[in-house]
C-alpha cells in the first residue's frame, strides 16, 4: 500500500478527473506525464490543481495582487514522493553547500546554503542513528512537505512515568508546579517544543554541552552519544535546536554553548544567523589540559570555548557578579561604611584643563598637585559639591591609611543599590587564587563522576566548578536554568546546590543510571564538586518525566535487533501498530528481490526509514482519544492535565 500525506491525497483527487491521463487503471501516479504537463504550464491542469484550497493553500503567493504558484516546489514534491528515488538507500534530497542551488559536485562555486527554509533535522542522540553517508538516519523536513506534517512534530507530547524525588526517596507524580524542577527523557528538539509554551521567555540561562565538530573521528571522541556529523547536518542539527532555545530565553537571559575549536567559527555564524550579531554577547576560552606532545602541527589546543549569546541588549546586564570589597567605618560618617576608589582620570590635564589644579585638604590644608598625565577625576569647580558629600577623601585624615593621593570615597549603600560588576571574559582561566591550576579541565569533571559512580559511566563530563562560575555571573537565586544535553547531569546538579530552578532534557538510556542517581545524590548532601564551597547540606526536589513513545518504540527494538528473524517480527509489529513514513510502498518493499540480498545492517537501516519520524511520540492534543488514554494511567493523565493546563482533571 501506498502510504500518502493529506496533500498528496488531495493532489491524486484532482488528478484522477483527468481519467487514466494521470493515473493508472489501478491508481498509481504517472509522474513524468504529470512534471511534463507542468513544465508546459498545462491550463487544464493548472486550473484544476489551484481550484483545490489545500493546494492553493500551501503553493501560492500573493504578490501585488497576484495569486503566483509556486510551481517548482510544487514538481519537487513529486520528485521528492518517490520512494527514495529507485533505490532502497538513497535520499531523494541533499543539503548542505551549494553553489546557484546546485551541489559542489556539479560547480566549483561553493558557499553554505539551506536550501529549504523548514529543514529540520530531529537527530537521535544515539550512534545508531548515524547514517556513513549523510550523517543521520532520516530524511530533512522541508517546504515539500505540507505544513501540517511540519507542525505535527512540535506539537507538545504526552508525558508519562511522572515521578517525584525528594529527600524522602522517589514517589508518583500527579501534580506539576511552576516553582517544580524538572527532568525530561525523550528528543531533545520535541521535548524542547513540548515545553515551549509553559516556559516561554522565561529561562534566564542556557548551558549546553553540545556534540562537537570533528573534521575526522578522532580518540577523544568517546562521547556515549553520535558526535560524528557532517558538517552541514551538525548546522542543521543545532540551528533547529537554537532556534526553539531563543524562544524560551528570557530577554535579558543569556545562553552558553560548549564548542571546541574544529567547530567554534562554524557554530559562531550559525549562531549569529539565529540570534543576529548584535546579542552576541562574547566567546569565553576554558583550560581543558594541560598540553598534550602526539598533536597535529606540533601544537597541542589545550582550549574549547563557551559562545555566549542573549536576547537582550548591549545596555542590559546579562552577565555580573558580586565582588568582595574591604569596607572602613570611621567615626565622620557613622552607619555608613565606605572604600576607597581611583579619583584620577585616564586624560591628560591637556585633554581636561578644568581638572588641572591643585588639590587642598580642607581639614588640614595639604595640597596635592595634580598628574599632568592623569588629571583628576573631579572638575575643579565640582570638588566642593563631591567634598561635601563625602565623595572625596585623603590620607592625611586617618591614622590608618596608607598612600600619598585622594582618593574618591564610596559608600557601601551606594554600591548596595548598584548592579552587579562586569566580568573579564577570561574569568573561567583566572582562578588562580581559588582553585589549583587546571582545576576547571576535563579530568577534574570526570573525576567527579568517578567519585560517584564507576570510572566508565560517562566519559567527558564538565566540572562543577565551570558550570558554578557560569551560573553565578549569569543568575540569581530562584531563576530557571536549563540544559538540554543534559549528559550526567552537571548542570543540574549545580543549580540545585545554587538555589536555581532547573530543565534537563536527556534522550540516552544513562538518565536513569548516571544523571538521576546523581541527582539524588545531591538531594542527599554529597560532598563533591563545589558543595563545601557552597555549604550543601542537601535537600531540594525534582520531577522526572518521559516523552510517551509511539513509533520511538519500534526504533529502539529495530536498533537492538541483532538477527534478520528479529527484524521481520517487528517489521510484522510495524505494519499493525506503526506509523509508517508517508514515502513507502510497502508492495515495493516486500517484494523487492534486492531487499533480501542486502546486508543485516543495511536491512536494519531501511526498516528505520519506514518509521514515521512525526510520529515518534504522542502527541498531547490527542491524550482524550480513547486509543491513547487506554495507554496511560490514572496518575500520569492527572499530571499531564496539570502540567499543560495548569489543573487537575476532572
């Protein structure tokens, strides 16, 4: 059978009026007759195709009053509706550098282009999901598809397994409040979306680990999860991902993206593209060891770097942080403590002559000649104002101070009702003072995870210490903190012991063996990473959920399957309870004599392409329909009644 989205359907509708001109006696498409008459601009056809509203809908344009069809989008659907071309292995689409909307092999003009302007790649997390010669497993969503099918994807899912975790140990969940903290297991870009309208503009920082760029896989790439991409469907993979991000970053929020050198410029202009050049906000270097010989061109790259980007304007402070400062408290100005400050001025008594002049104590009468090449910070007919205000001080007034120069005098009110201070963008190297040399590389993270768990539960892992610097210049106590690469839970677990709200969003199977356990953990006051820096004493909740798999089941079981036997009893399962993509003729598939003469793998492989990647998950908006409330018990209906509507159901 032929599997056919609304459009199509409503395209072969049409068609059929024509006889057999278009379709055959037992209803299949005669494409080249149909992409030939169109390429003719047959009126006849012409007129019976946009005399439909669905098609009218999706591939016209009004442009100055004129209804303009969009023609070749309209042929490249049917290009695209073939079954993978006439090959069970092929993509019937490319994407990635072009040149004049043809490929590099086809010109030596080449530039990076997305070609289709809805291109979204859903991208499991898994190394299974890597195709050698694409990079990912499943075709690209573009604008040859219907809207319908497009937004069917972001459509918020169905929650289930809620549970709670709290100092008392783990219990079923009905209920979800706005001040709750949470952890979703599922896609990452359909969790991102499922949470999209609760959370909206309301995340004050973004930290994300993101898979990184590797021109050639290399063996630091031990990641558990697929960190081997081409480069132009790693672009796709987080520009989708950044895009539903900004979304839900608060306006003077402010995201932080892991990247390391390979891929740093690429993600910049892909970066830019989505939140525009002006919230760039600066690129952060972070010690990640400490020099390494076997190196390419003989220089070991002992940096990665944090790109940090905002919603906001350059006149916001999206980042800051409190300074400690020794304050005095004398007897002239009682209750208000002060310090000291620079009272000289960058410019030249030629470049500020009304600050060229001679400063006198008015207590004691010393004078103190002015810096030509520093004049002061204080006009001359201004130091009187400033001086009776306390604004000016000198050392010749107390007994305790040191130095030979005025100084300005702050009160410690003044700096109470001010923002925070800026911060150096080598804030993450300069720790010096605080921490050990190194201290913030990747070896003290994975330390960390081996104090909790086993030395192989996951590999490359942040430290508690970086992330602890990034959420104290980036947030206040109570703000919300998401990561949705969550990995072993880093993230969260530093929020939890800073007093912030957090979202983690995980799709590989170690939530449940590295990132929960760690964060219960936390909750019982583990004495690791920064926690005596903090004081910890443990404590805190969160609530745990998963995306309700639909067709994300069958590809769990087609990517364990390790004999042909156990592939044809899910294909068996597929065809009585999947949805299946909507480009597969199942006849072709079965009875293909070059199907059976493939490879395990590849086989594996085809059969993942006949899963519906929309329908991964159920979606929320169909919880009521009775095959779906069926599947879901009393307790999760409740919770997700609560999560998404804010309520209980009835």
């Amino acid at each position: 059978m032929q599997i056919d989205t609304k459009l199509m359907e409503q395209v072969k509708s049409v068609l059929q009026q024509f006889g057999t001109k278009y379709m055959t006696e037992d209803g299949a498409l005669k494409r080249n007759t149909v992409i030939n008459d169109l390429d003719k601009y047959d009126k006849d056809l012409m007129v019976a195709l946009l005399a439909n509203n669905l098609i009218k809908d999706e591939y016209t344009e009004q442009i100055a009053d004129t209804t303009v069809f969009k023609l070749n989008h309209f042929i490249d659907m049917f290009e695209y509706q073939e079954f993978w071309g006439n090959s069970f292995t092929k993509y019937a689409n490319r994407i990635g550098l072009t040149s004049d909307e043809k490929f590099i092999s086809d010109s030596d003009d080449v530039v990076l282009d997305f070609p289709y302007k809805d291109t979204v790649l859903k991208a499991g997390m898994t190394k299974e999901d890597v195709d050698k010669e694409v990079g990912a497993d499943e075709p690209f969503l573009n604008e040859t598809l219907a809207h319908s099918e497009i937004s069917e994807l972001f459509e918020p899912k169905v929650l289930v397994n809620a549970k709670r975790y709290d100092s008392d140990g783990e219990h079923e969940s009905t209920k979800f409040h706005d001040d709750d903290n949470l952890v979703i297991k599922g896609n990452n870009l359909i969790a991102l979306h499922s949470i999209a309208k609760k959370y909206a503009h309301n995340v004050k920082m973004i930290y994300i680990d993101v898979p990184y760029y590797f021109r050639k896989k290399i063996a630091e790439d031990t990641f558990k999860y697929n960190s081997n991409f081409q480069l132009s469907t790693w672009l796709i993979f987080l520009k989708n991902r950044l895009e539903i991000a900004k979304k839900l970053l608060a306006k003077n929020g402010s995201i932080w993206i892991s990247i390391n050198d390979e891929g740093m410029h690429y993600l910049k202009i892909l970066a830019d593209s989505v939140f525009s050049a002006k919230h760039f906000v600066g690129t952060i270097p972070r010690k990640t060891r400490n020099g390494k010989s076997d190196v390419p061109f003989n220089l070991s790259q002992d940096f990665d770097w944090l790109l940090v980007y905002t919603n906001g304007s350059e006149k916001d402070s999206v980042v800051g942080r409190s300074v400690k400062r020794k304050y005095y408290t004398t007897d002239d100005f009682p209750g208000r403590p002060w310090r000291t400050a620079d009272l000289t001025s960058q410019r030249t008594i030629q470049e500020r002559p009304n600050s060229n002049y001679t400063m006198i104590n008015p207590r004691t009468g010393k004078k103190y000649p002015v810096n030509p090449k520093r004049s002061w910070a204080v006009a001359k007919e201004t130091f009187d104002d400033w001086y009776s205000k306390g604004g000016i001080g000198f050392p010749d007034d107390y007994d305790f101070m040191s130095g030979s120069k005025p100084f300005r005098r702050v009160f410690k009110d003044e700096d109470d009702q001010k923002k925070q201070s800026s911060v150096p963008s080598d804030f993450l190297m300069n720790i010096a003072e605080e921490l050990a040399n190194g201290k913030a590389t990747n070896r003290l993270g994975n330390d960390e995870i081996t104090s909790l768990f086993s030395r192989d539960s996951f590999g490359y892992a942040k430290p508690e210490e970086l992330l602890q610097r990034v959420i104290n210049v980036s947030t206040t106590e109570n703000d919300i903190v998401l990561d949705f690469f969550m990995g072993s839970a880093t993230t969260q677990a530093v929020a939890m012991k800073m007093h912030r709200h957090f979202i983690g969003i995980e799709q590989m199977d170690y939530i449940n063996t590295v990132s929960i356990p760690r964060l219960q953990k936390v909750i019982a006051g583990e004495q690791g990473g920064i926690s005596k820096d903090v004081a910890w004493q443990g404590g805190g909740s969160f609530v745990y959920v998963e995306l309700m798999e639909k067709n994300q089941g069958f590809l769990h079981d087609l990517q364990k399957a390790t004999t042909t036997d156990e592939l044809n009893a899910i294909y068996t399962r597929m065809k009585q309870g999947a949805d299946l993509d909507f480009r597969a003729d199942l006849d072709k598939y079965e009875n293909d004599p070059e199907r059976t003469s493939l490879s395990f793998e590849d086989q594996k492989k085809l059969l993942i392409k006949l899963l519906d990647k929309n329908q991964l998950y159920y979606n929320e908006a169909n919880i009521d329909d009775a095959n779906v409330r069926d599947l879901i018990s009393d307790s999760d209906y409740q919770f997700n009644k609560s999560f998404y509507n804010g309520k209980e159901s009835e």
